[in-house]
C-alpha cells in the first residue's frame, strides 16, 4: 500500500511551508499563528459529494489567508469543473469507474477496497505535506475513516463537517451509515449548518462545546440563463422539485398532495420532479397512475447539465422541498437566489431561513393536506418572494468564520498534547 512519487510530491510542493525551518517545529509551535498569517489545511472530500459547495468555500478560505488543499477522487465526463487542479488532488478512487459493469454487491466491496487505500494515500500526503489542520468535509465510510482520524488527530488538528446530522437523512446503504457518530467524537471541533444539526449532535452524546454551526452559502450555477421569452414550454403554473431522487425527499407525499387539489387547480398547474434515482421510483410512477396525475406530474430521472438545470429553473415558478429531514439543502441554496415562491417543510434549513409568507411557506412534514393547501394558494395568487432571496451568510465571511473553528481545533489539539507529524514507513 504505496503511494506514488507523483502524488506525494504535487501535494507536498503545493503545501510545503514558505518560512525557513517551518515543517521542523513542532505543531505547538505552528498552531500559533498570527491571524493574518496562512494556514495550511487539507480539506477531504472523497467522493467529491458537494464539488460546488467545495468550490465556493475553497474561495472563502483563500480571502480568510488559508492556504487550502483538496483530497478528492479523478473529475469524470459530465462534471463541473469546481476545483482545480491547483488545490485538488485525486487521492481517491482513481480505478473505481472502470468497475461499473461488476455486480453491485461486488462493485460496493471494491469501492471499500478503494477506499482503504486512498486512507493511506491521505496519510502519505500529510506526512509530507505537515498541514496545520486536516477537515474532513464527508466521511464516506465513517468507521474505517474513524480508524485513520485516530491516526491523523495525534499529529494534526481535526475538524468534520456534518452535513446531515441524520446520517444519510435516514437514506443510503447501511454499510456507509455504520459508525457514522464515530469522526464526530475523534474531531477537535465539529462543524453543522444550522442550530437544529446542532441540537440533534448534542442529543447523541456529541459534546457541545466541540460543535460550531457555519451557515451554509449562496451556490450559483456557472451558465447564465436562457431568454425567459423561450424558456416558457407551458403556460400552466410550474412546481419543481429537483435533486437527486431520495426518499427522505418526500415526493410521495408530494404526489398525494397534488391528488387532493381540486380539478380546477390541477388544470392550472404541472409538477416537474427531476433527478437522478437514487430509490426505487415504480412505486411512486404506480401512484400517480392510481390517482390520474400523468397529465400533471412528470417524473425524470436523468442527471441534468447546468445549461438544463438553467432551462429548468428559468421556467420554474415554484420550487417544492417537502422533505422528511433534512439540515441544509444544497439545492435550496442554489435556488434561492432566483426569486421564487418556496414551500418546503418546517425543518433543518427550511424552518431557520426561509420567511414563512415572505419568502415562501413553511408547511408541517408528511402533511399531504397541508402541503395541497400550500400549493392551491401558490397556483391561484401566483405569489413572489418580496425580502432579498439571498442567503444570511457570504462566502468571505464563511472563509472567516472556518478560520476561527480551525484556530479552535488547534487550541484543543495542544492543550491534549499533540505531537508534530512522524512521516508513515
């Protein structure tokens, strides 16, 4: 289990300290720098689940002086180019595409493989490259990532970002939710998005003290959009839900609320549910042939370009999140800042950000009638959001905000005593 020359060398150069004799002191040493000093991080997310969030903090933490560096897998047709190469590294995953026409059980296990040994690659570089802070941004694999956080927060500070504080919002295979509290309890400090994520830690033994909420930022998508004269294909009054296809989602619940809304509203209004599946959707194709919505509801399950999510949303007038759980939606921030309604549930982001009757409307989760009486008020008073639609928080302050949360985990790593890196083999 070997790394390359290549890859320990890209991420060492890119990392490497510019103060004489830096990567020699100890990390007591290091752990005090100057606020306006630069620090060196090391951001990990292997599966590159949120490339555009990923994006826009690595701007925000290059204007707060840090100087960031990404462990992530190979970029693959089709994906934004959010990162480049001058911060990222694809430490993970570098042969897994090429398993796809292995059987599902099989391509899981070679995937744990994969995994494993991008761990030791990550180790490999830190070893190299000393970085003050190491943040796991995902956890793909919670408990073999536990097993090298023990390793990593001897030498270096840890933070975790928690971006579903339910892990996998009740979704997703077992093997990936098991252990998934355990990174929590290594880090040096834990960061969430919102005080509900930060309740729902606390309440699982998480200590409170060790937990920072960040608000998430505005994402924007990178094509500009199309002529409005042409986006409009249908005259009825659009509702989309969009994202990958989950079932904390709540797109049944959607499609029994769309059932109880009158004829005359349902003549005025179409329903677009569009996102790659991640779920069994017959069932919910079943549904809406039981209930007479083929005309009403279209479902498409297709991962969508960004010049199609812009044709998309162009010709949204409503964008729908009648989710289960949830703590912040990436979608949600993306599409914030195109001025328009929202019904979503009173949960996570939802319930903290969105001004019930301002921006949108809150409806209690797993509501059908609630939610058809949310989206029979949108279709006949045709509302617009009249407060600014963009997020609380910018992305330099973000930046800042990250800063701090890694001075904290370094603080807290010298007061247990860390030790400076020792180089594995």
């Amino acid at each position: 289990m070997t790394s390359g020359l290549a890859e320990r060398v890209g991420l060492a150069q890119a990392m490497r300290p510019a103060e004489p004799g830096a990567a020699s002191r100890p990390a007591e040493v290091r752990s005090h720098r100057s606020e306006h000093s630069s620090l060196r991080v090391l951001l990990v997310d292997p599966s590159l689940f949120s490339g555009p969030y990923d994006a826009a903090l690595n701007e925000g933490l290059l204007a707060a002086g840090i100087n960031p560096r990404w462990a992530v897998r190979p970029s693959r047709p089709g994906d934004r180019a959010d990162l480049s190469a001058e911060h990222a590294e694809p430490l993970f995953y570098r042969h897994v595409d090429g398993l796809s026409g292995l059987p599902g059980w099989l391509r899981k296990a070679a995937k744990g493989v994969a995994h494993v040994v991008g761990l030791t690659r990550l180790l490999r570089a830190i070893g190299e490259t000393e970085p003050d802070v190491v943040h796991f941004q995902w956890t793909v694999f919670p408990a073999l990532d536990a097993v090298a956080l023990l390793a990593i927060r001897r030498f270096c500070a840890v933070v975790v970002t928690v971006h579903d504080s339910t892990p996998g919002n009740g979704d997703g295979p077992l093997l990936f939710r098991l252990g998934q509290r355990l990174p929590m309890r290594l880090a040096h400090r834990v960061i969430v998005h919102t005080e509900t994520a930060r309740a729902e830690l606390v309440r699982h033994g998480i200590a409170p003290a060790t937990i920072d909420v960040v608000r998430h930022g505005p994402l924007r998508l990178r094509v500009p959009p199309p002529d409005p004269t042409h986006a409009r294909q249908d005259e009825r009054y659009t509702v989309v839900l969009f994202g990958e296809l989950k079932t904390y989602k709540g797109i049944d619940i959607l499609i029994d609320a769309v059932g109880l809304l009158p004829l005359h509203v349902r003549r005025d209004v179409r329903v677009l549910v569009t996102g790659r599946a991640q779920m069994d959707v017959a069932p919910l194709i079943a549904r809406i042939h039981e209930l007479g919505l083929e005309d009403v509801i279209q479902v498409a399950q297709r991962r969508l370009t960004e010049e199609q999510m812009s044709e998309l949303f162009a010709g949204a007038d409503c964008f729908v999140f009648p989710y289960r759980v949830v703590d912040a939606s990436g979608v949600y921030f993306l599409v914030r800042s195109l001025s328009r309604w929202i019904i979503a549930s009173r949960v996570g982001v939802f319930a903290e950000q969105l001004a019930d009757g301002i921006d949108g409307e809150l409806v209690p989760v797993a509501n059908p009638p609630a939610l058809a009486a949310a989206l029979e008020r949108a279709v006949t008073t045709r509302p617009r959001p009249r407060s600014s639609s963009s997020p609380e928080s910018d992305w330099n302050a973000i930046g800042h905000a990250t800063r701090g949360v890694y001075g904290a985990a370094l603080e807290s790593r010298v007061c247990c005593g860390g030790r400076p890196w020792t180089p594995l083999g």
